[in-house]
C-alpha cells in the first residue's frame, strides 16, 4: 500500500501527529510520500508569502536532511501525483484554519479526494477539541463562549505527546531527488525558533500576562498565534506547559488558557457553521445596508482615517504582518461602526497580510465587532478610537513608533488631532496637509450605528 502524508501547515518534526500516524502503520505500508502543496498565496502582502515560503522551505530542508525529503507541488498537482504513485490514501491534519484560501481546508480537498476514490484519513494537528463532542445537553454547539468556557474548560489535561522515530521510516519513504529553493529561504521560522520564543515567553512575560497584554508600545504578548497558524508547535505542548506551570501564577496562566480557549471555540463554531465565513451569523443582521463608501474604507486601508491610533495599527500590520490584538479589535470596531463597512471587506484586508492568520478567529473576530456574531459585543458598546488611544497608548508611544511623522508633537495632542488641530499645527504638523483631518465625527457615526441597529432588534 501507497499513502502519502499532506504536510502542509504541519511544518513540524516533532511532536506531529502525522508522523507518529505512519510510524504505528507503517509494517502496512509499502511506500509513503511525504508531499508538500503549496498555496496560492498571489494576492497576498510580500511579508506573508515570504514568512509563508521561507518556514516551507526550513521545514522542507530538516526533512530532507533526515533524508526524507518531500514532494513539493502546487495543490492542483496533488492528485495526479497520487494517481501516477498509486497513492490509495493521504493523511491529512483535517482542523487547519490558516490557509489562505478556504479551498485548501478539508471540507474541499475531502471532496476532490473521494471524486479521485482515494482515501482520506484525517488526524488532529492543530487543535484540541473534536468538536462533535463539545455539543451541550441538547445536542447543539455552544454559542455563548462563557458556558463553553465553564463547561469545557475542565476538561483540559495534560496529555502524552506522541512517540516515533523519523530515522525508522527511511525504508518506506520515498524520497524526492529534486531540490525545492524558495527565493524566500531566509526568510519565515521554524519550529525550534518557535519552542524558544514559547519558553522565553513562559519565563519572563506570562507572569505579567493580565497586566501586559494591553500594553502597545511594547510587545508583551507570545504572539504564539504565528507558530500555531503554521503548525510549528502543537497545541498539546503549549496546555501541557500551561498546566504544569499553572501554581507559578494562577491569574495569569488562566487568562492565557482562556484566550486558547476563545481560539478553540471559534475553531468549533467555525466548523458547524461554515456559512458564517461569508455571511452574519445572527439572521437579523444579514439584511443590514452596509456603507459602500469606497474611499473611507481606501483610508482605513492606507492608514489615512485621521485617528492617529487607527493609522498607526494599519502601519503595523503592512510594515510587521502582525498587530496587537487589543488593535484588532479597535480598527475592526472602526471600520464596522464609525465607517459602518460590511465587516467581511476587513476580514479580507486582514487575510492579505496577517501572517499568523487563522479563519476561524478573524472571521469570527470580526463578527463580533460588528455585533453580528455569536456572543458578539453588542451593537451599543462602541470602541471610541479616541478614548482607546487615551487608555492602552496613552504617552503616544506606539502611534510616533509607526507614525514618525508625528513624533515632535506632544502625546496629548496626538488622541484626538480634531480637537487640538491648532496646538498640533504650531508644533510643525499642519492637519490636512502633513497628516490628515478625521474621515468622519465618533459622535455621530455612533448615533447613527445605534439608530441603524434598533431598527432590527
């Protein structure tokens, strides 16, 4: 028997289920190809594709110096190289969310699988919980992350990892005799680069997590985000080390368990509602009559709204491919309450160049600052920029880091630029000319949004 093994966002050689999977079967098999598609990453920014290309490629070379070197080709590729190999079945990690286009995720490759009768055999790789088997006592999904969180999160135990030896595989591997040379190779990371930032962030920031996690001037977060989009780590590891720590600081270690729990819960709403990608997941709002003002959301994009804070979170993630997440959540609640823009235009935006983007969590994420999701903020509890630039930036440090245009100007001209337009233009900086005037007024977007909302509730 012929299998071949989908790597694909499981660019790991540790702690990977799909391996320690051909390990076990492996007195079955004949032949097994190690295969690596590659995504269309086209439209996306050049700090993803390179990020994306250069992890693929490190990943690629630990493989192949263990002399298992994969087969690298693009997804259209994959089944006449099946077919050719007379592959009969792939294993596949079937709870990715990461991809960049969703035909790449399992619901579709399953079904070009099985028109090619060719067996599919997924495996967990990148999450936790199965979600079948998080239903309620009513046999549906939860919808409200608080009762997820209370019902499930017991259930988190540390685990034993898995236990094969990639050098014992030699015999049935099928190596590939070309070289893959990504003109991004060194570029992205890899999986031990990950496991020391991980163990880096466990002993010097997570003690402080509740405390820093705001913070935007300086980055106190694990952005452990990237390593899970790309299957560097495997989510087991990061609970095991979380519970095994957890007396260290139980405050701190709950709140992060808690954000992979949200990563978890979206993960599951994700795959029991797949429509929800594309469409409000509350009925009531999917007949809203978003803005079509396409030069508001140009400016959001460009990072031209006005809002210093907003600007400079936009220049983040163009200049980083990241952002903070408390940013996330304002320039999201920007877009869909004071542009008042189909927040499905953002999720896209962010997909072009988040590197450590995940489906299930922007999609959902930003369903829940447009208060069109489950469980999402609602619609009267509306993110003031101003005020959130005063709060979590308060000394403008993070605004002059991405804006430098800005950086003689004193930081309490710097949250609202309307209001303090003349002080800011003594200083050096003319609004409207050196940096722009505000797109629109907070006040009246905000009551416009409660007007609009009342309506279909």
């Amino acid at each position: 028997m012929a299998v071949g093994v989908i790597l694909n966002r499981m660019f790991r050689t540790k702690e990977n289920p799909l391996f320690e999977y051909i390990f076990q079967q492996q007195e079955d098999i004949n032949e097994c190809y190690f295969i690596l598609p590659i995504e269309d990453l086209s439209n996306a920014s050049t700090l993803k594709k390179q990020f994306y290309f250069g992890s693929l490629q490190r990943f690629h070379d630990e493989l192949t110096e263990l002399k298992l070197s994969p087969f690298v080709m693009k997804y259209d590729d994959v089944i006449t190289f099946c077919q050719q190999h007379q592959i009969t079945e792939v294993v596949i990690a079937g709870d990715i969310m990461s991809y960049h286009h969703e035909t790449y995720d399992i619901l579709h490759q399953r079904q070009v699988y099985n028109k090619a009768h060719i067996k599919v055999t997924l495996i967990r790789g990148h999450h936790y919980f199965q979600p079948s088997r998080t239903k309620n006592k009513q046999q549906n999904y939860y919808q409200v992350f608080t009762s997820f969180y209370k019902q499930w999160r017991p259930f988190l135990r540390t685990q034993t990892l898995y236990h094969y030896d990639l050098k014992e595989l030699q015999p049935i591997v099928v190596s590939a005799s070309g070289d893959y040379n990504s003109i991004y190779s060194n570029e992205g990371t890899t999986q031990q680069h990950e496991q020391d930032k991980w163990q880096q962030f466990l002993k010097y920031n997570i003690n402080s997590y509740t405390r820093g996690r705001d913070y935007l001037p300086q980055l106190q977060t694990s952005q452990l985000s990237i390593a899970l989009a790309y299957g560097l780590l495997d989510i087991n590891e990061i609970f095991n080390d979380l519970l095994q720590m957890y007396d260290h600081s139980e405050e701190n270690y709950e709140a992060f368990i808690r954000e992979l729990m949200f990563r978890e819960f979206y993960y599951i709403l994700m795959t029991a509602y797949p429509e929800s990608s594309y469409q409000a997941f509350k009925e009531k709002y999917r007949q809203i009559e978003w803005s079509d003002n396409q030069l508001h959301f140009d400016k959001w994009q460009q990072g031209q709204t006005g809002f210093p804070i907003i600007d400079a979170a936009m220049a983040e993630l163009k200049q980083t491919g990241f952002m903070h997440n408390r940013m996330r959540m304002v320039v999201s609640q920007f877009l869909t309450k004071d542009l008042f823009i189909d927040w499905t235009l953002g999720e896209d935006a962010f997909r072009k160049y988040l590197i450590d983007y995940d489906a299930a969590s922007n999609i959902h994420g930003w369903q829940w600052s447009a208060s069109t999701g489950t469980d999402a903020v609602p619609y009267f509890r509306m993110f003031s920029p101003i005020r959130q630039s005063e709060r979590f930036d308060k000394h403008a440090y993070y605004i002059k880091q991405y804006l430098p245009q800005l950086e003689a100007i004193d930081a309490k001209y710097l949250h609202d630029t309307h209001k303090y337009y003349q002080n800011i233009c003594k200083q050096g900086v003319t609004i409207g000319v050196d940096y722009p005037e505000q797109i629109v007024d907070h006040n009246v977007q905000r009551q416009y949004v409660l007007e609009t909302f009342k309506k279909l509730t």
